[in-house]
C-alpha cells in the first residue's frame, strides 16, 4: 500500500500513525515471547495454566467430534475450499 502524502488527509495521517504504532508494539511483544492475555507462560499461575489447558482440550475433542461426525455422513472439505476460506478469513 503507497500513501500520497499530498492527497491524504490530517485524519489519515494520524490514523496511519496510529496503525504503526500499534503494529509495532505488537512486534515487540511476540518478540520478547509473550502470549496472549499478555503474559508469558512461566508468568502464569497453576490455575490458569490448567484453564487453558482445559479450554484446549474441550476445544480440541469439539472439533475431533465435528469431524467424526462430518465423515460419517459423507462431508469432506476440498483443498479449495479451505484456500478460500483462508483468504477470506481475518483471524
């Protein structure tokens, strides 16, 4: 993406300054290993290491019964689709 300077508004400029910034604080943190929730893993408490864990796996068994089932009754998903489905994502 170019930017003419000429053309762009005050507005834009500061938005666009704002953008940078936050990507680069953003960089900084997965640089110095932080995690989401802005905490390192050794930084969290037993607790809530065994609540993620515990989201993982149900997240995890979710999806493996979604499967089974899909696969079951036929359901499969082409390389394509899951290309597009990437390309559309925002995650």
């Amino acid at each position: 993406m170019t930017l003419n300077a000429k053309k762009a508004t005050a507005a834009q400029i500061a938005e666009g300054l704002e953008l940078l910034e936050k990507a680069n604080i953003r960089k900084e943190k997965i640089k110095s290993g932080e995690i989401k929730g802005g905490m390192k893993w050794s930084e969290l408490s037993d607790e809530q290491k065994d609540k993620r864990r515990m989201y993982s796996r149900k997240r995890n068994a979710r999806i493996a019964v979604m499967v089974q089932k899909a696969l079951a009754k036929g359901i499969t998903v082409s390389d394509q689709e899951v290309a597009d489905y990437m390309a559309s994502s925002t995650d």
